[in-house]
C-alpha cells in the first residue's frame, strides 16, 4: 500500500483547508508537524501535558500486574538514559530526511491539560478545522471523538493490526518479520489502532538504529503518506481499507529482561 507524495489537491483557496493537529509533544511529532505545516500554511497544535510515569505505571498495572508494569517502566527509563548513545542516529535521521526537531515558532500552540478536556473540544469545535491529524498523544475518549466533527486521522509507527500500540517496529524485528517493519496512517475509532487503513509505509532499518531511534526513524519516513492522507480528507477522497489480513495484537514496551534477552540473543536493542 506504499503511495509515494503527489502533487497538491488542485486549487482548494475557496474550501476550508484549517489542519488541526493533536499530539502530547516530542522530537517525533515535531518533525511531523514542520513537515505538514510546510504543506499546509492553515495549520493549528492543540498540545496536551504527557501523562505521568506515575499515571502510566497505575494503568499498565491494572491491564498486566505490577511485575510486568515495572519492567516496561524500566525498559523506558534505560532507553531514555541511553538516548545520548543515539544522539548521533537520530541527527542522521533527521538530516536525511530534510527535517527540523525543534517546532517552527510561527506555528499557532494551544497548550490544554488533556486533549479530552471539555475546553479542548470547544476550542477545537470554535477553530473548525476540516481534518485532525493525531500523532503521539492520549487515546481519544468517546466523548471527545462525538464532539469533534471533521476526519481524525492518527499515525502509528507500526503495522496494523498486527503491531497496534507501542514499539511495532520493535515488535516486528524481534518475530522476525521485518518485511512488516513499518507505519500506518488511519482514521481514528474507539479502539487503539483499530481504525481503518489509509496509508502504509514499509522500510528497512539501519543496524545502528535501536528501540531509542525506530519510532523516529518511522515517522520521518512517513511524513509523504500522512500528507497524502490529510490531502484525501482535504479533497474528501478519503480511501479507507480495511487493516491487513492476520493477527491483532496490542503491543506494550518490552520488560527490561525482555529487551536485554533479545538484545544479547537476537541483537535487536
């Protein structure tokens, strides 16, 4: 389903082309939304504060057991302390992909505690955006996703269904299923990744790419199909596809002991 960019949607000056886009904050999402703002001068960031590790900790506590819980905790805790070994890779992947990590001043941030807030979904309603476009953020509640009434499109560094979630690029490298190392762009339902296809984007990592550097390096190599997406809602040619054949599993951070095992074992960290 790889679709390379095309050229803009014909003249749309006379139709509403206001993107919103919704995320929690970051490197990743920044070089997403220099790119789509580069594409798409009416462009708006409702930034939601990122959930504590407490809060996280408490949730993934009650979906998998504590034990679990904290091991992933301690996964992500050694990946951020190893990022300053990945510092180098991830100026690479920035570099080659033409991108900038620090968001561009002239672009409009609201900043909201949540993006489920009431607030944000009045403001959102008030600015009438013709497409939203989440990356990196809270999942959208039920309630948030009736009051909002334009496409959400989310990008997930991961193949649906069978990498939903977190890490499923990680994912696929460690089952050995590195042709499905890749992306997908959908629309958003009450499930988590579970929406319909639009786009995918598959490609193969460096050796020197890590748990650390695998979600950059999937979404600066996406940026040309989420701007096909967002083009689609703008012309209202949206295509969805049902997500592809096979399994559906939802993917969490490795435990430490998981991730130390496949990095000495299988020599993906």
């Amino acid at each position: 389903m790889d679709r390379g960019l095309r050229n803009p949607v014909g003249d749309m000056t006379d139709i509403n082309n206001r993107l919103l886009v919704m995320t929690a904050g970051g490197v990743n999402p920044n070089v997403m939304i220099n790119a789509l703002a580069a594409r798409f001068p009416d462009i708006h960031v409702f930034m939601e504060q990122p959930e504590s590790k407490s809060a996280i900790l408490k949730r993934r506590a009650r979906r998998l057991g504590w034990i679990v819980a904290v091991g992933q905790l301690a996964t992500m805790v050694a990946s951020r302390l190893g990022k300053r070994f990945t510092v180098r890779r991830s100026k690479e992947i920035i570099a080659e992909h033409g991108l900038l990590p620090d968001l561009g001043g002239t672009i409009p941030v609201t900043h909201f505690a949540s993006l489920n807030d009431e607030e944000c979904r009045k403001a959102a309603n008030l600015l009438k955006p013709a497409v939203i476009f989440t990356i990196s953020c809270r999942l959208l509640t039920p309630a948030t996703l009736r009051d909002l009434h334009c496409p959400i499109i989310n990008f997930h560094a991961g193949i649906n269904p069978a990498y939903r979630g977190q890490m499923g690029g990680y994912w696929a490298l460690v089952e050995k299923d590195r042709g499905n190392f890749g992306a997908t762009v959908h629309l958003v339902d009450k499930g988590v990744d579970t929406g319909a296809t639009l786009y995918e984007k598959r490609l193969k990592p460096s050796p020197s790419d890590t748990i650390a550097t695998y979600p950059l390096l999937l979404t600066a190599a996406s940026v040309d199909i989420a701007i096909n997406a967002i083009e689609d809602a703008l012309s209202g040619s949206l295509a969805p596809q049902p997500p592809s054949p096979g399994k559906s599993v939802l993917r969490f951070p490795p435990t430490i002991w998981t991730w130390l095992w496949n990095g000495l074992t299988k020599r993906i960290w």
